[in-house]
C-alpha cells in the first residue's frame, strides 16, 4: 500500500547569532524560559507520538480507496509535522547552547556586552545551571563592580577557563580539581559547598570538626589557595563562599558526580586523610 507522507525535513540549522547579546537572548528563550516549563513540553510531546502511532495502526487496516484513510492520512502528517517541529526546536536549542560555551571559551571579556543581563543569565545558567544576575569571582562581582585591567583579565580567564572545562578542552579546572581533592582544602571547599552564606574561619573550622584544624589553619589554607590565579574561594563580608570557579568545580567534580567508583574498589573514603601535606592544609 502506498502512502503520501507530508515533507516535514528541514535544512540543518546554522544561522547562529554572531553578537552575543543576541545569542544570549535566543538562549533566554530556548533553554531558560524552555526549562521552566520542560515537564508539560516533554508530556505533550509524548502524547503526540503517542497519536501518532495510533494513526499509524489504523492505516495498516485500511485501504486507500477507503474515506476513513484520507482521514487518517490527514490526523499523521499533521502529528508528523509537529513532532518534527519540536525536533528542530530541540536541534537549535543544542546549538545555541554549543555555540554559546565556545564563545565563552574564546571570546569572554568581562566588560561591555558580556556584561548585559541576557548573558550573564545566559552564562551562568549554562555553567552553573542556575540563572543569576552576578558572577562573583574572588572578591570582585560582575558587573557590580568596577575592574580595573588586571582584575578584569583575572576574571575574564577564570570564566573562559569554566567554559574550557565543559568542552572538554582545558585542564585548568581539573588541575584546580586535583589540587583540592585528597587534602585539607576538600572539606573547606565541602562545607562552603553546603552553606547559603559566608563562613569566616572560626565557622569553617567548627563545621569540619578536626582538632588539629582551628581558625588559623583555615584561615592559612584559604590564604594560600587564593594566591593561585585559579582557586575556589570568594571573599564576601568578612567571610568566605565559593566563588563562580569553585561552585563549578565542585559540582562537576565532587561527590555527586564521583559515582563512588574509588571507595567501591579501594574501600578508602574521599576525605583527606590527617597527614595530608600541611602546604595544602
């Protein structure tokens, strides 16, 4: 039996914005506006191939000369053409959100347009999974503050190094990683990781709960990190967070995503052990 199917392919998408503040508005709308609303959209689209496949089985028992078969005929291209439009909808979604990483990795100056609203939510949506409208990065706020060129050209390589980092093309994240992970610094950056405040010193050494570890020790090993030009930590009124760097870090590469692959085999836990190299605290 021969069928008419509707002509719903379209050509590959690629018309990407090249200004980034339009790239980061088309973003607003595909991926944060999209999400909020991403459980009744996968429903939906659920439901219609759900139809689709009924209209499919009700043509296998008709005949085309049968007026029921035009009808069906109708009911599957038009659910064809809607799944099909969802498709491409998802298609460009995923571009936008390609393109938007590697015009961060490559392109982002924390001044100017990369500073407009739509692409700090933009940015931080993408790289933290959570919109906001600052990007806090040691003790400076974008764009709150005001950055004078070398602090401006610290910030601006911390974010494009995050970005580097999810596509999978710098290593400067996963050595911040490897620098935190197995010593003292791992259940400072895990307590922070935990508050919705600043802690100062004497709070970070009361959560970790290690008598050989008073505020001093902390407040040393915080010192230290900072001195790096990629580090976890943001100073904020009085006290410590982690900053945009640190969040990431711990969200790609702590525990969560850890799978527990090394205590299954070794039967070791995470946490660093007392006598790790007091230079890491």
């Amino acid at each position: 039996m021969s069928e008419e199917r509707s002509d719903t392919s379209q050509e590959e998408i690629t018309d990407l914005p090249e200004v980034i503040t339009e790239l980061s508005n088309e973003y607003v709308d595909l991926v944060i506006q999209a999400d909020s609303s991403s459980g009744s959209a996968e429903e939906e689209i659920e439901d219609l191939r759900d139809e689709l496949e009924y209209w499919e089985d009700e043509l296998d028992d008709l005949k085309e000369e049968d007026e029921l078969y035009s009808i069906a005929i109708e009911e599957r291209n038009s659910l064809e053409q809607r799944i099909d439009e969802h498709d491409q909808k998802e298609k460009r979604r995923e571009q936008v959100r390609r393109q938007l990483i590697e015009r961060i990795a490559s392109d982002f100056v924390a001044r100017e347009e990369w500073i407009e609203p739509p692409v700090i939510k933009a940015v931080t949506c993408e790289l933290l999974g959570e919109v906001r409208e600052e990007i806090l990065v040691d003790e400076h706020q974008v764009p709150t503050d005001e950055l004078d060129n070398k602090i401006l050209f610290s910030i601006s390589k911390n974010i494009r190094a995050v970005a580097g980092d999810k596509l999978g093309r710098d290593d400067r994240i996963s050595n911040l990683w490897e620098s935190i992970e197995g010593t003292r610094q791992y259940p400072i950056v895990e307590v922070l990781s935990d508050s919705t405040e600043a802690l100062g010193p004497s709070d970070i050494a009361k959560a970790i709960q290690d008598e050989d570890r008073d505020r001093r020790h902390i407040g040393d090993a915080i010192g230290k990190m900072r001195d790096k030009q990629y580090h976890p930590y943001s100073k904020v009124d009085g006290g410590y967070t982690l900053s945009f760097i640190g969040e990431y870090v711990w969200q790609e590469y702590g525990p969560d995503n850890d799978v527990e692959l090394d205590e299954e085999q070794t039967g070791t836990e995470k946490n660093p052990s007392a006598d790790s190299d007091l230079t890491n605290f």
